[in-house]
C-alpha cells in the first residue's frame, strides 16, 4: 500500500512543534449555534465540531487501524508520525501532510497508516485535533487527506476517490504541500496566524475545488477550528478560538467586479486603513484584525488581475465603461467577533467586547430600452465596548473594592453605508455616476468614581453626502 515511499528526506521539516493553541473557556457547540449563525454574520460559531467531515475523522480508531496493518507499516512514515505527536496542536501535521501530498506527484498509491498511543509513547492525549482536505480535480477526481491524534494513537489516510491523477494533476496537487504546511503552522502560533493565501493559488485548469478542515479540542469542547473553501464561484474561510471568531466569503463568480492589479491594490490598501480605524475606534484586539485582514487579502486577491498596470496613485479613475468606479474587489461579506470578557468582579453586566462585520454587493438591472444602471453598495457595523481607567497613568486594576470602582465605560455603535450607481444611456456609455455616503454614529460614556455612576453621556454623530456627476454633459 506503500511500498516504495521515500520519506527520509523530508524528515528535517517535520520536527516537532512545541507551540500549542492558547486554552480558554469557549461554550460547546450545539445546534443552536449553528441557527444563529445562518440568522446573523457576526454569529460565534463552534464550526469544527459541526462539520460531518471531522466527525468521520474522529471516528477513525487509530488502535484498530494499526493493528490491521501490522504487515504495512512503514518505518519513514511512522517517523514522521512519531516526531508530530504530543504537541497539541494542528500545526504538528504540517510537515507530515505536507510529505505525503508531495509524494502524489511521483507516487499515486493510496496511503494508510496509523500508530497507537502504546507505540507513540503516549498514554492519553492532553487534547485531541483532526485535519481533512479535500482537492477536487477538473476530471472529477477527489484526493482525501485525512490525519488525526487521539487517545489512543495517530492515523493519516491518503486516498484518491475516481479516476488515477495523470501527471498534470497529481503535479498541481503537489504544489499545494507548501500552501497545507503554512497554513498549518501558521495555526499553531502565539497569536495564531491565518496564512490561507497559498491555498487560493491553485491551478484551476487542472483542479476545481480545496476544501481544508482543521479541529482541536479537549474535555471543554472544540478550542480552535478553521473552515476553508475556494473553487471557481467562491472563496470562504470560518475560523473560531477561544479569543475570538472570523467568518469571510466572496464571491468570485462575477469576474466584471474584478479591476486590474492596480485597482485591487488601492481597494485593499483602502480596506486595510478601514479595519484599522474600526480597531481603534472599538479599542479592538490587533492580532485578531490582523488575522481578519489577512483573510481579507487572500479572498479578494485575483492572481489573474493584470499586474502590468500598476500606480502608486490611490484614486479610482473613470474609465470608458465605468467599471473602475466600482471597487474593483469581488462581492464579500465578513464578521469579526471577540470573545466578550467580564473584566469587572464588581457589575459582571458590563463586559469588553468587539463585533465588527463588512460586506459590498452589486446589482445590475436592464430596461428595455437598453439603458442599464448598476449599484454596488458597501456596507459596516462596528460595535463595542470597553473599560478605561479615569487616570491614564494607572493601569487599569478593578477589583470589588470600591477604591478600584473609578473608571469610564464606553460602549460604541457605528453603522456607515456607501452607495455608488453607474448610468448607462442606450448606447452602452456610461452618462452618470453617483455616490451616496450614510453615517451613524453614537458612543455612551459612563463614568464611575468609587463605584457610583456620576456621568452618563450620550455623543450622536449623522451625516449623508451626496454626490453626482453627469459625464456626457461634461463632455
């Protein structure tokens, strides 16, 4: 079943990982959850645990498959195997699923294998954790890597469901090792790291889908959890620890949406200084908007946008057709929830939180008489809540005392909307542009000193702008 596998040489990249995902109180998940989150972008998820793909891996018994393949068993593999377990983490399959999809391209056997604890040395697992990915090939094809730890031993399975690769595709699936081995370590880092944008980089010609799963838990329930999905209509990523959940999607159908190199540049740089002022805004966690801005990136970045056209200029031109008034991204939506804190012993109601979501859509509607008018509308909703210490020079130290009680509590609601329309007279020009903006604002202030509430104070901020331009007029 593996005979002939050489995996000496990629066993200086599989050493051990020592980091482990950080360990916190995270709800279980229940069905509920994932109600609320079909109800709700910002919804908090538990998606690992809810993912029929990782519950089959976690059926797999690792004892019984190792004592099925007592004649099988390969002393490189194993290893491997050996040197990844016990970290506690997802991050340790890194260089194990990274060697055995780069052996598909010069091997196309299936591969199964699996230790028990007995054998690794381990008599119970602190935690256990299961990877799926799933790479679908234009052919029809489906290569299932599965690896998983628990109590009783490590398993990894690597199987080709249809058709044998040819060499192109069983060379295009290779060049995802590196993609799997990042994304894979990057978890297992302290803050954990979001590095997806190598799983994107497929090549379509000869692959049409990925689908990667990862799941860590212990006793407690599901501790970290990444959902990802790319094929030719979509990208989606659902990740949740115990400090905070990111659900992204985009869509990638429309590929009119998409502007050049340039274009998308300027609209993720545009973005990124959006994220940035909603996390300082809402006092929120900088690693995890950096995690958010990273998926951002890797979503909505094209690898076939014209990388010959480029600027250092910031501003969106007209061009003949219009279509650089639009954003120049595809259609997303997102959400970024931190896991909401109870900080003061002494009102267990007010707690730190931080929920920021995003999203832009576009319509194009037709009138019979040729004249065609598209909106792509961006839409942003921050909210949260946090505690300051009335003297900036003394750190922050609530108690139940009533000597630590001199604080202000804010709490923060933003909602901002923009609206750009697009005017085409029956002849395909383009004869209007549009721009609507729409703020409101509001931010509550409750200041406290020895604990009793001297100050409550409500600041409101609205505004709208319009703006139009008739260009066929100014012509």
């Amino acid at each position: 079943m593996i005979n002939g596998l050489n995996f000496t040489s990629l066993l200086t990249s599989s050493a051990r990982v020592n980091s482990s995902v950080q360990v916190g109180a995270t709800a279980r998940a229940t069905s509920n959850n994932a109600a609320s989150a079909s109800q709700s972008a910002s919804a908090k998820v538990m998606f690992g645990s809810q993912t029929q793909q990782i519950a089959a891996v976690y059926s797999l018994s690792p004892k019984k498959i190792d004592a099925s393949l007592s004649l099988q068993q390969n002393a490189q593999l194993q290893g491997l195997m050996t040197l990844a377990s016990g970290s506690g983490s997802v991050s340790a399959f890194a260089g194990l699923g990274s060697a055995l999809l780069s052996h598909l391209k010069d091997n196309r056997e299936d591969v199964t294998q699996a230790l028990s604890g007995a054998a690794l040395g381990v008599t119970k697992a602190s935690s256990e954790s299961a990877v799926t990915l799933d790479i679908v090939t234009q052919s029809g094809s489906t290569v299932h890597l599965v690896m998983t730890e628990q109590d009783d031993g490590m398993a990894v399975e690597l199987k080709t469901e249809g058709e044998a690769l040819n060499d192109d595709e069983a060379a295009a699936v290779a060049n995802l090792s590196g993609a799997l081995e990042k994304t894979l370590r990057g978890l297992g880092q302290q803050p954990p790291q979001l590095d997806i944008a190598g799983l994107t980089r497929f090549d379509s010609r000869m692959l049409k889908s990925v689908d990667l799963k990862t799941d860590m838990r212990n006793d407690q329930g599901t501790l970290q959890s990444l959902n990802f999905h790319a094929d030719d209509k979509t990208r989606t990523v659902a990740y949740e620890d115990a400090d905070f959940s990111l659900k992204m999607s985009s869509d990638t159908a429309n590929s009119t949406l998409t502007g050049n190199y340039a274009q998308q540049q300027s609209a993720l740089s545009a973005y990124d200084d959006k994220f940035d002022k909603a996390r300082i805004a809402g006092h929120g966690d900088r690693d995890q908007m950096a995690a958010l801005k990273s998926v951002f990136r890797a979503l909505n970045s094209n690898a076939d946008a014209d990388k010959k056209v480029n600027t250092t200029s910031k501003e969106i031109r007209i061009g003949d057709n219009g279509a650089s008034q639009l954003s120049g991204l595809n259609d997303f939506s997102l959400s970024l929830t931190q896991t909401e804190k109870a900080i003061n012993p002494a009102r267990s109601d007010e707690k730190d939180r931080f929920a920021y979501t995003a999203s832009q859509s576009t319509e194009e509607s037709q009138r019979s008489s040729g004249e065609k008018v598209v909106v792509q509308t961006a839409r942003s909703h921050l909210s949260a809540a946090w505690h300051a210490a009335l003297d900036p020079s003394i750190p922050l130290a609530l108690n139940t005392m009533k000597s630590s009680q001199n604080y202000t509590y804010h709490l923060l609601e933003n909602d901002e909307a923009s609206t750009t329309t697009l005017d085409y007279n029956g002849r395909g020009q383009l004869a209007n542009v549009g721009y609507h903006e729409q703020v409101n604002n509001r931010e509550t202030v409750k200041k406290y000193v020895l604990g009793k509430l001297i100050e409550n104070t409500l600041t409101p901020e609205q505004y709208s702008r319009n703006k139009r331009l008739s260009l066929l007029s100014s012509l």
